[in-house]
C-alpha cells in the first residue's frame, strides 16, 4: 500500500437484506469530507445511514470508524448505537418537546457520562455556534422550522462525532427558510473535523452541501465523484434527469453512434466502443415540418405532455427518440403544441456530447 495513502475516517461495505431488497454499498469517507447518498426514493439511502448508526443490522460486510470495528457480521461484532461515536440529524429533527433547546443539546453529552454542569455549558457554546444562544430556554414548540433544525444539528455535534449522519435534514423546511439554513449548514460542516454522510434526494442540497456525490438505485452505486465530474457525464436515467440532460446509451462509431434502439445519432466528437450521448433539452429545436438546413439529426415525433419549466415550456416527446425539448412560450403558441400532435424535432450535432460507457 502507498505510504501517503489517506486512510478513511470511515471504511464501510454495507450489506443488508430487507425482503426481496439488498443494499450492497461500499463507502469511505475521509476527515473533513461530506459525502451525499444520492437516489430515487427506494434506492436504499435510508437502510444506509441507518446501517451506519447501528438502527439497522448488516447481513454481511463491515462499519469501522478510524480504524475500529464497529459492526462486523462474520465476527458476530456489533457496537450500540450511543457507543458508536456517531451524531445524527433525523429528517423531523426528533428533538424532546418536553426539554428545552439547551437540555436537548446537553441530552448527548450527559448521555455518555458527562456531568451536568459541564454538559449544559457544552450545550450553551453549540447554540452560541448556530446562532441561538438566545432561545436556550425555548421548547421545540416555541421554535420555527429553521432554529429547531438547527439545534438538531447542535445536538448532533456536541457530542462530537467522528462520523456526522444527516437524514434529509432540509425536507421539512419551507422553500425559503430552506434556501438560509442550506447555507448555514454548508458553513458548519465545512467546519466539522471529522466525516459526514449526508442522504437526500434534493440535488441542489447534494451539489450544494457535500464534497463527493454516491449516486444509488436499486441498492448500488450507478455513479460517485465530484459535483462537476457527475454532472457532466451522467451514467443513469436518474442522474440525467437531475442535471436535466436527455441521455442515451449505444455503440459509437467515428461520429456516429447507434443507439440501443437502433437510431444513429451523428455527433461532432469522434469515438469508438460503447458511449453514452447526452444533450441538453434546449439544443432541441421544434418544428411544424421536416426541417432544412444544417441539423444532422431529425426525427418525427408525437408531443406526449407540455408543462411549464422555469420560462420555458418543458415538451415530452416520444418516437425514435424519448427526448424533452425547451421552447419559448412563443414558440409552443406558434406551433400550437398540444398532447397527441406530430412534430419534427431536430438537434446538431455540436450541441451532443458523447464519452465512454
């Protein structure tokens, strides 16, 4: 092994049955990083984090924390999940109604043996960090969205975990308290010393908060890197439609790709093997009649659904192609757009971009 090799904070290969579902899941994460569990609602990013904080029971594989064993079926070793060194921040925040924000941030910390006093005054400087040292006395009742959020995160981090878990933790906020604490909770994680896991299906709070994206379906990681890395070259229906790519796999060719299909796309990159095609829906130009001119790749098609997209008109278009098209509002009244009506959709092929499969 290289002697400069980073060795994780945490090392992970989650394997766990649920029924006919298994989650098979390798996943490391280092000090200081933010990893996001990205996928479709069913994708296994829940059983994940609940695997890791020890609420889930792994059928094979292993969770260490710096280099500690803290579940490993084949060795019959399974650590509590209060001995875990693991904080969590649950979707609905379950903070106490009964305690106030100061005693559910001492809650942890008096948890695991610390006294009274000192747990409180513990409590006290972690409200002071997320800006609410001022409603230390406040039930959970008393607390908007957005401050009941954060003391959730203070509750997590006073306990100061190796391994920092987020569940969802924006879902129940409305759009705009949304918008202000996604911003104050990339602050404190960029903050936390150790590894964090965040699972969400929003990709803006993926792409926002976190340093690494794992995208799962189906149990199984389709896809892992950086924000751009991913976004650029989307390897899953799911992820295309995230970043708002129409997507194709097939055999490329030169400048030609023959998709699975059977429809050859010509593209303006060269390559040969198995390659994806993508390309965004406002390359795709709508038209009454076949057009003429320079696009080399036309196609007929029936408008399957028209809705409202940003400024835009979102067109569903199936055919040769699945394909969504951008227009103007404009341009869907010219065109008369409607569910049912046959158009000719045509793309260039500089605006598609192909890579390998």
């Amino acid at each position: 092994m290289d002697g400069d090799a980073v060795t994780p904070v945490l090392d992970a290969h989650l394997v766990a049955d649920r029924g006919d579902f298994r989650l098979d899941l390798p996943l490391h994460v280092e000090a200081g990083e933010t990893v996001a569990l990205l996928g479709p609602n069913g994708a296994g990013k829940t059983t994940a984090l609940r695997a890791l904080a020890g609420l889930q029971g792994l059928s094979e594989g292993h969770v260490a924390l710096e280099g500690r064993d803290l579940d490993r079926p084949a060795q019959r070793h399974w650590t509590a999940p209060e001995r875990r060194g693991i904080g969590v921040v649950f979707q609905d925040y379950l903070l106490f109604p009964h305690l106030s924000a100061l005693d559910n941030v001492a809650f942890g910390p008096r948890r695991r043996g610390v006294g009274r006093t000192a747990a409180r005054e513990r409590a006290a400087r972690w409200l002071a960090r997320v800006g609410l040292e001022e409603l230390a006395g406040r039930k959970p009742r008393q607390l908007s969205g957005g401050q009941a959020q954060r003391v959730a995160l203070a509750r997590a981090l006073a306990v100061e975990p190796t391994l920092l878990l987020l569940d969802e933790p924006l879902a129940a906020l409305d759009a705009r308290t949304r918008l202000d604490t996604r911003a104050e909770l990339h602050h404190h994680l960029s903050r936390h010393a150790g590894a964090s896991v965040l699972v969400t299906h929003d990709p803006v709070d993926a792409l926002v908060l976190a340093d690494r994206l794992v995208v799962i379906e189906d149990g199984a990681i389709v896809q892992e890197g950086d924000a751009e890395t991913v976004t650029a070259r989307p390897r899953s229906d799911y992820v295309a439609r995230l970043v708002g790519l129409n997507l194709y796999r097939g055999r490329s060719e030169g400048r030609n790709v023959r998709l699975d299909g059977g429809t050859v796309l010509t593209v303006a990159d060269p390559l040969d093997g198995d390659a994806f095609a993508a390309f965004k829906p406002s390359a795709v130009a709508l038209h009454a009649g076949r057009p003429d001119g320079s696009p080399r790749n036309v196609w007929e098609a029936t408008v399957t659904g028209v809705h409202r997209h940003g400024d835009n008109l979102r067109v569903q278009l199936d055919g040769p192609l699945r394909a969504a098209a951008d227009v103007t509002p404009a341009a869907a009244a010219q065109l008369g757009l409607r569910s049912g009506q046959r158009v000719w959709a045509a793309v260039k092929a500089t605006e598609i971009r192909t890579y390998p499969d």
